[in-house]
C-alpha cells in the first residue's frame, strides 16, 4: 500500500522485495485461511472479477505492458480480492494496523517539521528523480522543491506533496469519527492544518459536516460553520492578508473574471484544449489510454503532465473504464451500507475528484476495508437498538 502512494520510506525498497513479501504473504494466508476462502458467497465473486477488471483495464490500456507490469497487477488483484474475502476480524486487524502506521509516521515528520521551521540544521539531499517533482529529502519527511525558495512552506509529511498527506489525513479522521480524545488523531488533524493545502482544507470541512450530520449534532455543526467563517475572515484582516493561511487558503478561494476559483490549478491551458477535444470525439468511449503518456522519458510529450482531477481519470479511461470504478463503489457501498459508510463514500469520491487516484493500492484497499468497518458500527447499533426494544416491558392496557 504505502509503496504505491510513494512514501518517503517505501521508496528506496526494492521492487522485487515488495513482490517476494506479497508473494510469501498471500501464500501464507490462503495456507492459512484455505477453507474459508473456498466457500466464497456470490457477493464477494463478484467483487473479485470486478475488481480484475478495473485494474486490467487499467494495466493494458492506461498502462503499458510488461512481464513485471503482469506481475505487479496480478499482485495487486489478489491482494484485493483477499481483503475482501477474509472476515471482518481479521479485515479490521489490518485496517488497525494500517491506521496505527499513518499516524505514527505523521508523528515522526511533525516533529522533524518543527524542527525545520525553527531553523534547526537537518542533514538533507535533493531528489529530482521524478520528471514532476523536486523534493529535498530530510529523512524524517518530504519537503516539495528547495528550502531555499519555500515562500510558504507547506507539510507533505512522507508523502509526495502536502495534498496527499492531508488527504490521507482526512480519510482515517472521517473512520475514526474524529475522535480527538486520541493523540493519534490530533497528529492526524495537525497533518492536515499544517500541509496548507486547499483541497485538504476543504475535505476537512466535508468531512466534519458528515460527522456531525450523523451522529445529530446539529449544534455543533453551527459552531463549526461559525468558527470557520470567523477563521477566514481573520486570515483576511490579520496583518492585511499578508499571511500564510490567506496566502494559501482564503485567497484562493476568490473567483477570477472567468468565474473560476483562483486556487483551481488541477489541470493545464494545453491540457484543458486537449480534453474539450476529447469530449467531441469517438475516444471518449475509452478514453485515450497510454497515448496520453507520449513516447519520451522525460514526459515532456505526456499531455497529463502536472494534472489531476476527475478530468484527467476520464481523460484516460473514458466512459467504459470510469463506469467499471463508480458502479464498482457503489455496489461494495450497497452490500455494506449505513450513514457513515456513505460519507466516507462521498468523502472518497470528491477526494478523487481532485486527485484522480481511486485505483491506488493505498487508496482502494483502504475503501475495501473502511466501508465494512463503517457499516458494521451501523449494524451493531441498529442491533442494540432492536434488543433494547424487545426487552422492554409491555404497558399495561
């Protein structure tokens, strides 16, 4: 999972040792749990064959084919397909496990944050690997571009950019229902303050508002609003703006002549031409797959350079490919359905409305373990309920 994402500690890990490790590991657990994954119900079938076919179609016509590209994807699709059919206790062991991890490594680049914004001298290189990123690598985190020309430095945390880390953030707050009386949870929510990123922030409020919606603290709710306006309008008024959460929230919030909002910045002027094309044409039935990418290796021909958002996913896949995901979403939501599960659902897809990763390992193994941990919650307590209901004495008439 964390591999995928690219963070900061997963990178130097060799590839093979990642394919050995899942290899060794579902061997192990398929010995292990060999008569219970036998008797597979139709529901999880069904999830394993689409599962199959999203990242299939992903591999051979967003992708480009290689013996280790098979590889990988075959990994990936088991990997996937054994989340969903192992039982719920040891689905949600991993999950713990996985939750555990993100906070601890938020916790460790925080305090390195810190550091460096007092001035502290922190052993670092630069990395410029990536034909998009250039990142100074400070070993306990991941500062984007050059220390040097940060004008507002924003916390990415072991992820590739600040958006990711509050992103990811955001996801595990929402499963934990907020609870802040976790320290874990207050590394989380710091995570996502300090990253400065306007998709975070705004996530962040999405995902508060579903909270509170659900669990009736509609109270609460006006303070939320209240305290979020308050926040805006002092980021406009202190020091007359000039300062970082104005600079890198509130004012790119205001709309342009065009009526568009200053901070939408997800995709390019070529790659917004490209893609007006793209709607009038045949290929917007499957999208324009690998072609997209060009030929050089410096991508300097890959018309989806430096973009993200739904648009470049439909870019990609068109029609039939976006289709396979939502409808897929939609059906593992259904089979594990509550009020909770379907904010982390409208969560998940607005976050990829910005990013566009929904096929990430990082990302779909954790709405495969997240929306049945979520609806499970709803079931005991409809259960609880219903018990309760029962066991109460009879009036008498």
């Amino acid at each position: 999972m964390f591999k995928s994402n690219r963070i900061l500690y997963a990178r130097p890990i060799p590839e093979t040792a990642i394919y050995l490790y899942s290899i060794l590991s579902i061997l192990l657990l398929v010995s292990v749990r060999y008569k219970q994954l036998i008797h597979t119900s139709r529901f999880v079938f069904t999830c394993m064959c689409w599962l199959s076919m999203i990242w299939i179609y992903d591999q051979f016509w967003v992708g480009r084919p290689t013996i280790l590209s098979l590889l990988t994807i075959a990994i990936t699709i088991t990997t996937g397909s054994l989340i969903v059919m192992v039982n719920a206790d040891l689905r949600d062991k991993i999950l713990s496990v996985f939750i555990k991890t993100v906070k601890v490594l938020t916790a460790i680049a925080i305090v390195g944050w810190i550091m460096f914004l007092a001035g502290i001298p922190l052993p670092h290189y630069t990395d410029t690997s990536d034909p998009f990123y250039i990142h100074t690598i400070y070993f306990l985190f991941n500062l984007n571009g050059y220390p040097e020309t940060q004008i507002i430095p924003r916390f990415a945390g072991q992820f590739l950019e600040p958006g990711h880390c509050g992103t990811m953030c955001i996801f595990i707050l929402y499963i934990e229902k907020f609870n802040l009386k976790k320290i874990g949870n207050i590394v989380l929510l710091l995570g996502v303050l300090l990253s400065l990123s306007l998709a975070a922030y705004g996530l962040l409020v999405g995902a508060v508002i579903l909270t509170l919606y659900n669990q009736r603290r509609y109270f609460s709710l006006l303070i939320m609003f209240s305290l979020f306006i308050a926040i805006g309008l002092g980021a406009m008024v202190y020091n007359a703006g000039d300062n970082a959460l104005n600079n890198a929230i509130v004012a790119r919030l205001e709309m342009d002549e065009d009526g568009n909002i200053a901070g939408n910045n997800r995709t390019s002027g070529s790659f917004d031409r490209a893609y007006e094309k793209f709607l009038q044409s045949d290929s917007i039935w499957l999208g324009i797959g690998a072609d997209a990418f060009g030929e050089r290796e410096d991508g300097s021909d890959n018309i989806t350079l430096g973009c993200a958002s739904y648009k470049r996913y439909f870019f990609l896949r068109g029609i039939i490919g976006s289709s396979f995901v939502i409808f897929f979403l939609l059906f593992y939501l259904w089979k594990y359905r509550s009020k909770q599960a379907l904010g982390f659902f409208i969560v998940y897809l607005t976050a990829n409305a910005i990013r566009d990763y929904p096929t990430m390992e990082m990302w779909m193994y954790l709405y495969l373990m997240a929306i049945p941990y979520l609806g499970k919650f709803h079931r005991q307590s409809t259960g609880r309920s219903m018990r309760h209901t029962l066991s109460r004495p009879k009036s008498a008439l």
